[in-house]
C-alpha cells in the first residue's frame, strides 16, 4: 500500500516507491537526486513547516538531514519498510 510523501506520518521510516519525476523541473529532479532521493532509499519525515504551513518538509536520508518542498513530496510515492 503506497502514500504519498507529503502526508506520511511523522518519524516513521517509510521507504520510496515511486517518484514522478516528470511533475517536477529538471533542477528540482537534479538536486533531490544529489540527495539520494531515489527509488528505493529509506526515509524519515521529521517535521513540515510551521504552525500556518505544511511546507517545508524536513527529512532525513540516512544520515543527512535535507529539506523539500511540500509540492516535491506530494509527488513522491511511499510504502511502508519491512
């Protein structure tokens, strides 16, 4: 069963199944590529913007932590790690 980055819970790993990198320009694929956002890495959602805002969110990547857009998210398919 996949979600969608953008609405996955909070300090839960959750692993990427798909990304639609055509929803995105060819820079914003680029730099969430250079952040090993890829198909298949595991990732944690920390915590998204503020009190009036769900953008940014904040994310760790093995032992990064990165910062996406909430419109990149909305566009990244998760699933739940075994």
């Amino acid at each position: 069963m996949t979600a969608l980055l953008d609405k996955a819970p909070l300090g839960v790993a959750v692993r990427i199944a798909r990304i639609n990198w055509d929803a995105m320009s060819h820079d914003e694929g680029r730099r969430l590529r250079e952040f090993g956002l890829m198909e298949g890495c595991e990732v944690t959602p920390l915590h998204r913007g503020s009190i009036f805002s769900r953008d940014p969110l904040a994310l760790t990547i093995g032992r990064m932590k990165v910062i996406i857009r909430a419109r990149q998210a909305a566009v990244i398919e998760v699933e739940p790690t075994a």
